[in-house]
C-alpha cells in the first residue's frame, strides 16, 4: 500500500489556481474542490488526477475574507465544486457564471457543515419562483419532481420548453442533502465504513472500498491477497447488478416489457449471488479497513458455476435487446455528449468512456487485484444514449470475466489471512474506487484514532453537471432515455 501524502501548500487562492491550471495543462483533470473549515479560515483543496495517482494542492483563504476568485472561467469543470463550497461556507467565488443554491437550500443553522462550517447565514430560495435561463416566444417550465413515480430518487428537473423542444433544462439536488460528511467526525475508521457504504446505496461496495484503501495508506497496511481477490468479487457483483438496472430502466422507457422483466430478473439473481457469497444483497459488511470481513460463503467452485449460469443467461437476452431496431433507434443520436465537452470535464465512468474522453481507473490507477488481473476498458466515441449502453453492455461481458479470474484465484489461494491488524495511526490519504457509474474518491484525515474530516466524491457529483447539457436539440419524449442511459444517483450527488 502506498504511504500517505502530504498535500502541496500554495501561499494563497490565486497562486493554488495557477498551480491547477497549469497542471491541468499539463494533462491532469480536476478530481475533487472542497473546503475544509479551520481555526484561520477555509482551507481550498483542488485533487488532481494524474499519472496514476491523485495530487492535493491546498490554500488558505484567512477568516477574515469572505470572497475569492473564481476557479471556474479558467477551468469549468469547478463549476458545481464552487456552488457547494459557496452553500457550506458561505464564501463567495467572485466571477463565478452561475452562483445559485446547489446542495443545501434551507437556513437553518443546525444543518451539519463538513469539516466544521459554519454555513451562510441564509440560503433559502423561494420553491415557487422558478429561474428562467432561456427565453423566447411560448416557453414555459415544467417542474418534474422532486417527488415521481417508482422508486426514482429526489431530484428536481426544472424543464424549459416551448412544448416539445428542450433548450434548456436545470436541476435542483438539495432535496437529497444529508450531510453524510459531518457524520464521519468522530467515528472510528471500523465505524466510519459502515457509514461508506450507506452513501451512495448503489455503490456500497465501492465507496467501502475507496474509503478502506485512504485508512490503510494512512496506517501503511498491506492488505493480505485473498482479501483483495475477495473485494473485486463483491465490486464486480455490484456493477453488473447496476448495468443491469440502467438496462431495465431503459427497455422501460421503450416499452419494452418482456425485456424489462428479463433484465429485471437477471438483475435480481445478481443480487441473490452477492447475498449468498457475504449475506448481504449490497455487498454490506464485506470490506472493511484492513481487509474483508470473512471468506465468501460459497467456495470458489461454487462461485465460478454460478458466473456461468449467470453468464449463459445474460448473454442472449443481450444480443436479442442489442439487435432491437426499434429500440436502438430510440437511443441513437439521444442526448449526445461530445468527445470535446467530455474531455474537458473530465467525465467519469461510462458516461465519459461512451465519448472516448474517460478512463477506467481499474486500468489506469489498479487498486484492489485489479492490476493483477487483466482486463481492458470498453470505449465508444459516439457519446450519445446508446454509446453509453454499448459500454456497459461491454462492461457486463468485462465483469464476467474479472468475476471468473478472480473466483479461480481464489481457489489457488487457499486458506490465507483475510485482513491486517488496523493499528491506530494519525494521517491523511486518499483512497479511490471505480463505481458503476465511475471513480469514488475518498479523502480521509485521523486524528487520534478518529475521523476528524472525510471528504467524499462520488462519480454522480461530477457527472450530473453534465447532463443538463445533453438535452439541448432533444425533445420530452427523450427525456428517460437521456436520464436513464446517464445512471447517476442522485445521493451521490447531493450527499
């Protein structure tokens, strides 16, 4: 395991921005900006990912100064990054195109703050008054949520259209809010996974495992081998249970109802593999700081017998559904995200590989087995709905055969550890996974033995921005599509 880094400290806001853009330039993408609120002011934190790890750049923004300048004209991707940090800390990036509530509407001051904040004395935008971002003859909003049908998550999708057309939408992701941040301090790492994997429900596994990997750099734990076979398993399992569900989800939308039964059904014995292996539908319990909790509760050959089964089954419903006429056709040239645009967000996951702009830190930053076991990572440059369906549907047939390497692995490992002693040690470090819907990061900071500050991205928060763009040229009818094919969760999003 890597040790722990020590983040590079600019003199201030204006010498850290210079510092990102000019590594930014150098072809490393923002990863994360967040706050952390301490005893002289706010300190601003940019991660940059690159060359196969994650660099921290940090500055001090003294207490007495309420105001900076924005990092967003020079470099968009910031642009969401800066809102939160704006609804947490109330301090304002001056220069900023859009500075309106994204995270945390309410003005209550009780609300937990990551990191100490002491939040804006008042954030509470009036829910009746809709914001206008297009204008023209005719248009009008459509208010869609935050409340729908089935088991969607809140969010709120305020449409602008003239009747059909989209030209603009917007979306308000603060119904979600938990301050899932502030409830890590004062936990123990051994507690603190446990609250991991409840972040983002979806990608239990790999937020446990994102968070485990940032414990065990701090207290330079080798984590023993059959663990980290085990955890690729548990990951694998969770992914192929997620691609499945954005494929019900869209064959729903079609109305396409024996493949929505069929995919659901696949799904759904995915979920029953992964409770059988750890007694836990989510995977749950599995990872923890040091290692995994227990071996699997069915033996390796048992396990492989069950891949193929899973496998002979998935398989031709895929290639019955991939050669759909009526069906592709919906998702052809439907919410398209240029290669260009992807690339400068850095966009994560399938979403940013069905553009040709992402990479799958599997490959690229292994962590886990993952750079032991080969695989290679699925792209498309089409970046439309179903480039993003291609590359999951890749990534299914990817999972089955990490799924069948590992489980073999494990058969050869024999009755080795399971897990290192966690012994208290103090630091900081980042660990990383790479979710369903992309890269999980998480930025943990210990002091005598407790969570003092964690810090979590996940794929969602990045990725969302994004999706209000895609919908420019499309029409209403397109809509679950587009939301569908992007598979983000919105607790992701709005933690």
């Amino acid at each position: 395991m890597t040790a722990a880094t020590k983040p590079e400290l600019a003199a201030s806001v204006a010498a850290l921005w210079h510092l990102v853009v000019r590594q930014i330039a150098a072809g490393s993408r923002l990863a994360d900006l967040f706050g952390t609120a301490q005893p002289g002011g706010l300190v601003l934190t940019a991660q940059l990912a690159g060359q196969g790890t994650i660099t921290s750049l940090e500055a001090l923004l003294p207490s007495d100064q309420a105001r900076y300048p924005a990092l967003t004209p020079e470099v968009a991707p910031a642009f969401w990054y800066e809102r939160e940090i704006h609804d947490l800390f109330g301090v304002v990036p001056e220069g900023h195109p859009r500075l309106e509530p994204l995270v945390l509407p309410a003005s209550s001051t009780d609300l937990p703050m990551p990191g100490g904040g002491a939040g804006p004395a008042a954030i509470d935008p009036d829910p009746g008054v809709l914001p206008r971002h297009a204008a023209g003859p005719g248009l009008f909003t459509i208010p869609h949520g935050p409340v729908r049908s089935g088991v969607t998550e809140s969010i709120e999708y305020l449409v602008e259209t003239p009747g059909e057309d989209i030209p603009h939408l917007n979306m308000r992701i603060f119904y979600k809010h938990r301050g899932i941040e502030k409830r890590f301090e004062g936990l123990s790492p051994a507690d603190g996974v446990l609250l991991a994997e409840r972040t983002e429900g979806v990608a239990s596994v790999a937020h446990a495992i994102a968070f485990s990997e940032a414990v065990e750099r701090i207290a330079g734990l080798d984590v023993p081998w059959r663990a980290l076979l085990i955890r690729v398993v548990q990951a694998e399992l969770e992914r192929l249970a997620c691609h499945l569900d954005v494929i019900v989800r869209l064959a729903d939308g079609a109305g396409l109802a024996v493949a929505t039964a069929r995919f659901g059904w696949h799904k759904e014995r995915v979920l029953r593999l992964a409770g059988q292996l750890s007694g836990s539908r989510f995977g749950r319990g599995v990872v923890v700081p040091g290692g995994v909790s227990g071996p699997p509760l069915l033996e390796p050959a048992d396990l492989l017998s069950a891949i193929g089964d899973l496998d002979r089954r998935i398989t031709p419903d895929l290639d019955l559904l991939m050669g759909t006429a009526s069906f592709l056709d919906r998702l052809r040239r439907t919410g398209p995200l240029a290669p260009a645009r992807a690339a400068e967000h850095g966009a994560l996951g399938p979403i940013g590989r069905a553009s040709g702009a992402g990479v799958d830190i599997r490959q690229s930053r292994p962590y886990a087995a993952y750079g032991l076991l080969g695989m290679t990572a699925s792209s498309r440059s089409d970046g439309d709905a179903l480039a993003r369906l291609e590359v999951r549907v890749d990534e299914i047939g990817g999972s089955v055969h990490l799924l069948r390497q590992a489980a073999d692995e494990l058969a050869d490992a024999g009755s080795g550890p399971l897990r290192s002693d966690l012994r208290q040690a103090d630091g900081r470090a980042t660990g990383w996974a790479e979710a369903a819907h992309g890269e999980v990061l998480y930025d943990v900071r210990i002091d005598d033995g407790v969570i003092t500050r964690c810090r979590v991205r996940p794929a969602a928060f990045h990725n969302l921005v994004l999706m209000h763009e895609v919908f420019a040229g499309d029409i209403l009818t397109d809509f679950p599509f587009i939301e569908a094919s992007f598979g983000l969760p919105v607790a992701g999003a709005a933690r």
